[in-house]
C-alpha cells in the first residue's frame, strides 16, 4: 500500500477523491471495531483484486487506482 499511498500523495488534486472513496469502500461500522480506521473488507478487497487482476494476491496497481480516482472525479463532477 506504501506505492499507492506515495502515487496519491503526490496528485493533490485528488485527495478529497480518495478520502471520498475510503469512506465509501470502508466496512460498515469501521467505527465499532478495532483499528477504528475506514479500511475497506479484506474479502471485498480480495474480490476486486480478482476481477481486475485475475488474481486475489496480486498488488493493488498504483496507476490502476489513480486512474480510478480520476474516473471518480469525472463522474462526480
């Protein structure tokens, strides 16, 4: 996650985008439970690994999620 996190560290223009999508991938109730942060399921994770990459243990891609982040800013613009 460290690639990611640099890759959207360094396009400001995204950040609100990606806060956005953390809450919404978040598991319900991430509140009530420990570590009490908005990660997404680990099963829901492992699932879109697969779809995308055919494969539930392969590296989230740092361009494939900001390109993902892009895509969601367009739409909600």
């Amino acid at each position: 996650m460290g690639r990611v996190t640099w890759a959207v560290a360094r396009r400001p223009d995204l950040w609100a985008h990606a806060l956005g999508a953390l809450f919404a991938f978040a598991r319900p109730g991430w509140w009530r439970r420990v570590p009490f942060l908005p990660v997404p399921d680990r099963d829901y994770m492992a699932f879109r690994r697969f779809t995308a990459y055919g494969s539930t243990d392969h590296p989230l891609d740092p361009s494939d999620v900001v390109a993902f982040l892009e895509w969601r800013r367009a739409v909600m613009s």
